[in-house]
C-alpha cells in the first residue's frame, strides 16, 4: 500500500486535470494510481474539496475513554511495571489530572 497523498498533492491532481493532462500522465508523474488521481479529481470538481473525510475511531477497551485518561493509564503501567490493575486505579484516582473524568473498572482494567 502506498503512502496517503497530501491535501496539495490532490489540489494539483485538480489543477493538472483542469489544464487538460490526462488522469494517466498525471498520475504517472506523481507516482500514484490513475483511480486514485481520478477520485480526488471528481471529487474536487463537484466541490467537495480535497480534504479527506476519513476517519477510524481508535480500536479497545480504553477507546471508549477519555484520551488523557487512556495516556494516564499507560503512563501508570510504565511507571509501575509490577503494580497490579488495583493499584493503578488507585493511583489514577488521586492524579489531579483526572479528577471529574471517568476511570474504567478493575475489570476494564485488567482485560
């Protein structure tokens, strides 16, 4: 799988294509596939821009979480790499940082 082109690599994709050069040489000389010139071409030209709507919503237990909660948490296991699930939630819940939020079960936890 090749690399996500950039917002200005598709914006030139647009522009090239306006000027008349074939979906083909275009990208021949980007080093993409035509489909992938083509999509971002069609999709610029009925004004949807070059600015991809993808997005993947992070994958286990601790996605459902808060993000500072999740780095606390992993931050925790590094600092006490011996420590059990009980005491990392303990020492979660007396980091200031996390008060208000909310912190997963021992059972969260220990999955």
């Amino acid at each position: 799988m090749s690399e996500q082109t950039t917002c200005q690599q598709r914006s030139l994709f647009y522009q090239r294509y306006g000027q008349g050069e074939s979906y083909e040489v275009i990208a021949r000389d980007m080093g993409v596939s035509r489909e992938c010139v083509r999509y971002w071409c069609r999709r610029q030209g009925v004004g949807q821009g070059a600015q991809s709507q993808y997005h993947r919503e992070p994958a286990g237990l601790l996605s459902r979480f808060s993000p500072l909660v999740r780095y606390a948490l992993l931050r925790l296991r590094v600092e006490h790499p011996r420590g059990g699930v009980s005491r990392i939630r303990h020492a979660a819940h007396h980091r200031y940082s996390l008060q208000g939020l909310r912190i997963p079960s021992l059972a969260q936890m220990g999955r």
